[in-house]
C-alpha cells in the first residue's frame, strides 16, 4: 500500500506554524513596549499637573494655582495677584502674609518669566 502522508504537507505545516509564534513574539514585545510607555507617559504627566509639586509663574497663575502654594489661602492669593507685576521671587515678601518662614515654604515652588 502508498504512502498515506504527503511529508511536505506537514514541513511546510510547520515552517507556518514557526513563523506563526515568530510573528507573535514581535506582537508581544511590541505591546510590552507600547505599555512601558504609555506608562511612563501617565507618570510623567501626574509628576507635572500635581498640585503639590506644581511650580507656579507668580505673574501668571491664577488665584486657584496660587493655593496650592503652602500656607496660602484665597487671601494671600488674592494679595498676591493685586501685587503684580514682580520682578523677582524675592518680591513676595511684601505681600500681606508672607513672611519669612513662609517665603522659605514658597520659594522652591514659584517662579518669574
């Protein structure tokens, strides 16, 4: 009796098959990457728009901006806008409020454009 099994049949079966696995491998290690950064991203943006690292223009932000600083409330803020322009960080120790123990809180968190 002939030979029943056509062997290229199942060479060929498993070239497609190895290109297969092949092929999701890259897939894989595409996804991996793709997460890694969309992860990254994510961390990157809540580093930048968190309100308790947030380092504010003190010529531009608003009085919402302007609380997050510590140890100012609606007040000093308000204060803080009615006082501007400044020239210098330095010029937030005249404003009503801030005073040197507050301005040594402030100072890492503030800058001037």
């Amino acid at each position: 009796m002939g030979e029943l099994i056509d062997e290229d049949f199942f060479k060929k079966r498993e070239q497609a098959l190895q290109q297969q696995v092949k092929g999701q491998r890259w897939l894989t290690v595409l996804m991996v990457i793709l997460l890694v950064v969309v992860v990254l991203g994510v961390l990157w943006w809540r580093m930048k728009n968190n309100p308790d690292t947030m380092i504010v223009d003190i010529n531009k932000a608003s009085m919402e901006q302007l609380q997050y600083l510590p140890e100012v409330g609606p007040v000093t803020a308000q204060d803080i806008v009615n006082g501007r322009p400044y020239e210098s960080v330095e010029d937030l120790k005249k404003v009503r409020g801030i005073g040197e123990k507050t301005f040594q809180k402030i100072r890492p968190r503030v800058k001037l454009e």
